[in-house]
C-alpha cells in the first residue's frame, strides 16, 4: 500500500486513539511534521497527498512507537509551543504547560505598571526558560532579565532558547536564590509543588519528565515556602513575587506569603477555573 500524509496521520491517530492516547489526532499530525521538518501543521492539510517513502513509513511508525510507549510529544519532536514561542525542550526540563502562560501574563501585565526606571527580574527554576524568555519578549520596558535553576543540563536548554530568541538572559546556577546577589523589582516561579505521595500524577509525566522539577516534598509547598522566605529579602521595596500552585494548595500558599512578609496578596484562577497563581507584594 502507498502511503500519504493524510492516510498515514489517519491510520496513526487511530492507532494512539486505540492506545488510549489522550490526543491521538494532534500528536499524528505534530508527530508527522517533526517527521517532514515542516514548521506547520496546516502543511498536512495542504500537502495531504504528498506520498511518503517506505523510509519515511519506517521512520514514522518508530515515532509513533515512542508515543505508544508515553513519552510526550515534546520529547521526541524536541520542541513545545508556549505563549505562542517555540522552545526547545529535552528530558532535563520540564514541557512548559499552558497554564504557566498566566503567570507570565499576570507578571508582564504587573512589570508594565510599575513605576521603576529600570526593571529587574528573575525567574527561579527557569527549566526551559520559558518564562523569562516570553516575558522578556512581551515586555516593552528597559529591564534586565535574570533566571536561575539547580540543574546544569537545564540551565543549558535555556541559554540555547534564549539565543534562539534574540533574549538576553543571565543564567545562573542555583539553589532557587541562594547565593544570588542584588535586588529585583520582581521574582517569578513556577517551582516544585508536587507532593511525594500526590497520586494524580499521569504515568507519562512520572516516567518521563525530570523529578527535580515536579516533586517539592511531603507537603508539596516545601519549595514554595523556601523561596517565599528568600523572596522577600531580594525584593525591593514595591517588589512582587510571583508564583504558580497546585490544586488545593491556595490557602496554604497564602498563609506562607502570610508568613514571609507579603502584605498585598493575590490569587488567580486559570482558565479552568482552578486558583493557580499567587502574587505577593512587598511594602515599604
Ligand atoms: N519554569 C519552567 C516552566 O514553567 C520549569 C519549571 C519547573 O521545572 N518546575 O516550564
């Protein structure tokens, strides 16, 4: 049988479906474009009779093996869309979830409504970059970026993102902010806050993505507190920070930044409807 774009993404998304694959149509064709090194997917729509080699057929069905198998589609095509961005992602840092696109919208639309000469921000636990790279780009403000993270293999992909972007970033290699000098006028996470024992976690994620960045403890806040405490002694005065939680965490969440100092403090839902992100801001 010959083969074409369009019968084979069919015959594949009805293979995932089978599998129980949650979206089997948008990963055939995502799948598929990673396969033909086409930047789109409406390529498939318009190319839909383009035939494909038996190398080709080969070469897909050994893509479509790995899915079968859980790993993400970011994984093996080696790239996720974020904030309309692509970024860069291998298996040393976390796939950037949509709904840490709020965080950045919430931290640009507060970074253009301070008052500061000159901004200064950092995002702890950058991964992929992602959040410091899309703000850098959304932001249309003298500012200067910073982001940290623990591990060296991530801190890597973020540094190729940036340059990618055109983003200058400073990179550097830390314990959330221990041992990082300066103020800032805004810090930005989405850290750890997965609990040990947490059952809701997807086999795929747990087998696939990197643990360093999932798993905070027996409580699942332990980082959020630890970073809320260092926080609030590299803000300046009129500082925020900015974080993302898990379901269920927001009145704990609130009672660290309680805690820590924080006397403003918000909370946002995401587009489902869940409280999902947490600002505080720090007083005079
Ligand atoms: N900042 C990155 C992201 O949001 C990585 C976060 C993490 O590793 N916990 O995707």
């Amino acid at each position: 049988m010959k083969w074409t774009v369009m019968t084979l993404v069919k015959r594949a998304s009805e293979i995932l479906s089978e599998r129980g694959i949650p979206s089997p149509r948008l990963d055939a064709e995502l799948l598929m474009c990673c396969l033909l090194g086409w930047d789109n997917r409406v390529k498939i729509y318009t190319a839909y009779d383009r035939p494909l080699s038996a190398e080709e057929v080969e070469a897909y069905r050994q893509l479509i093996k790995r899915r079968v198998k859980g790993e993400p589609v970011a994984y093996i095509t080696g790239e996720k869309e974020f904030f309309g961005f692509r970024f860069k992602v291998t298996p040393a840092v976390l796939i950037p979830r949509p709904e840490t696109e709020l965080l950045v919208e919430k931290s640009v639309e507060l970074l253009k409504s301070m008052s500061k000469e000159t901004l200064k921000i950092v995002d702890v636990g950058t991964g992929s970059g992602c959040i410091i790279i899309s703000i850098a780009k959304l932001l249309k403000k003298d500012a200067e970026f910073f982001a940290t993270d623990i591990s060296r293999k991530a801190l890597d992909v973020a540094v190729e993102n940036a340059e990618l972007h055109g983003c200058k970033v400073r990179f550097l290699k830390a314990d959330l902010l221990e041992g990082v000098e300066g103020k800032f006028s805004a810090v930005v996470s989405n850290p750890p806050y997965i609990a040990y024992s947490d059952r809701r976690v997807e086999s795929s994620v747990k087998m696939f993505e990197p643990s360093v960045a999932l798993y905070a403890g027996k409580k699942g806040t332990e980082v959020i507190e630890r970073l809320a405490f260092q926080s609030f002694d590299k803000l300046e005065p009129e500082g925020f920070l900015a974080v993302e939680f898990g379901e269920g965490q927001s009145e704990k969440v609130r009672d660290i930044f309680e805690r820590a100092g924080f006397s403003t403090i918000k909370i946002f839902k995401d587009l489902s409807g869940k409280d999902r992100i947490i600002v505080g801001f720090k007083k005079e």
